[in-house]
C-alpha cells in the first residue's frame, strides 16, 4: 500500500493566512516541510481521502492525476476537508471525459453530495453514498470500516479503517480521544500496519476533545499496543497540525523521533 500525505495542516493552515504568531512567522522564515496545506491524502493513486479547497494545488504540486481517482472518502464535513463547489467543477459543461468519482461520507457530507448529483450538468459525474458507524463497505478494492470520531457532531465525523487485502491502516483524523468502543471495533478489524493520528494539538497537553495533543497520541498508541491492534512493525505517524499546537515540523520531528513516530509533511510518502 502506498501512502501520500498531499496536506497535513488544521482548517487554517500553516503559516495561518493572517496570523503573526511566533509559529506562523517561524514557518515563513524556515519553509520547506514547515510549510502545511489542508489535510488530505490519497492510497495507491485511486482512492483519495477528503475532497478540500487545497485539492487543486495539491493536483499541481504532487504532480499526481486527479483524473485516475475512482473513490474518494470524506472525514466529515467541515470546509477544510469537504469543500463541495470544487467537485462541481467537474460538471460536464465544464470539462471534457471526466471520469466518474464515488464519495462516501457521515450523513451532513451525504446529503450534500445528494444536492450536487441531482444538479442536470452533474448527471452521471459523481456518486454520493452514505457511510455509517461500524458498517465495513466495499470502495473499490478497499475494505473500509467507518468508526465513529470524536468530533464536531454536526459534521458527521469517521476515522476509517482501510484495507487492500494485504494491508490494514487507520486514517485517524479529525478525532479527539478514541473511545473504547472503537478500540474493540479496532481489534476485531485486525491488526494495523500503520496508523495515522490526529495531533493538532502539536506540543501542548491534554487535548481530548475534537483533536489531539502529541501527549494523548502516546496514550492511543500504549492503548493499541495493550489491545494487540498495532505492535513495533506498525508504523506510527501524526498528522494533521496547527499553529495552535505551539511547534513546527523541525522541532516536533526533533521530539517524536525518540517515539519512533514519523510526524507528517506535505508531499511524505510511505509504502507499505
């Protein structure tokens, strides 16, 4: 399985577009892996996850095919992952032999998805289904369980289990703490071979509601190891970062790297 991270900042982005905050000027200054679009990734270059308002320059600078993608999978619906007027786009007056998407998404993405599929020039261009908790579906080659996240509820939000057959992943974003019910749902899933958490929360503490601080990441991976869902094979990484979490890439990679946890950037790619 083959992992690319096109986006791994919080609705804001990193240096946040009006922000002065040390971490934001810090970002501008140092560049490179500092720098952090809105979170999205894409699996095998045909299964993309969230559908964002940074999709179109994620399109330009990772070089891959929009045009390949079959499914893509939306974590919930807030605009920095779910960012419908850029899937209009591809209404048929506006281009030519686009391949039809499938989007699956919690029932605020659906019911939008809905709207758009049912507009005459959107005929025939996308799908919408509805993903439920706990409910495995089958998107392509993929197995994928949708569990519950600990997030804003209106926005209807998953973490999903993901598996090609030979290989199971957790995309664990946007989530505050995992429940125990998950950790079980989790267990009977099957082992992990890598795992992605939510970690806006960067270097401060305690953050358990609606996202994650790196402290309550180690909590989740001592739980999954306890639980034999992931074990020292399963490659562990944090995603999903803000300015709000007080460090940038340079000195989070710094402290995680003692963890043996590969902390994110735009353009990282892993296979597995």
């Amino acid at each position: 399985m083959k992992l690319i991270y096109l986006g791994t900042a919080a609705f804001e982005g990193i240096p946040a577009i009006f922000c002065s905050c040390p971490i934001c000027n810090e970002a501008r200054i140092l560049g490179k892996r500092n720098i952090r679009t809105r979170s999205q990734a894409i699996i095998n270059d045909d299964l993309l996850i969230d559908f964002n308002p940074d999709t179109f320059t994620h399109f330009l600078n990772n070089k891959y095919d929009i045009r390949k993608i079959k499914d893509c999978l939306i974590t919930h619906a807030h605009s920095d992952h779910f960012y419908p007027e850029d899937i209009e786009m591809a209404r048929k007056d506006f281009v030519i032999n686009h391949n039809k998407i499938n989007y699956y998404g919690g029932e605020t993405v659906f019911n939008k998805l809905q709207e758009i599929a049912n507009k005459p020039y959107m005929d025939g261009v996308i799908t919408a289904s509805l993903v439920k908790d706990n409910e495995i579906i089958k998107v392509g080659k993929y197995d994928v369980l949708p569990l519950n996240a600990n997030h804003a509820e209106d926005s209807t939000p998953f973490i999903y289990l993901i598996s090609d057959g030979n290989k199971k992943m957790l995309y664990g974003n946007d989530t505050g703490e995992i429940s125990l019910e998950n950790y079980e749902k989790m267990k009977k899933f099957g082992h992990l071979d890598l795992i992605s958490l939510d970690c806006t929360g960067g270097i401060q503490t305690n953050w358990r509601g609606h996202h994650m601080s790196l402290d309550v990441c180690l909590e989740v991976i001592e739980k999954m190891k306890k639980e034999k869902i992931i074990d020292e094979k399963t490659i562990l990484v944090v995603n999903h970062f803000s300015h709000n979490g007080k460090c940038n890439y340079d000195k989070l990679q710094e402290i995680c790297k003692k963890y043996n946890i590969i902390v994110s950037y735009d353009g990282l790619e892993i296979e597995f």
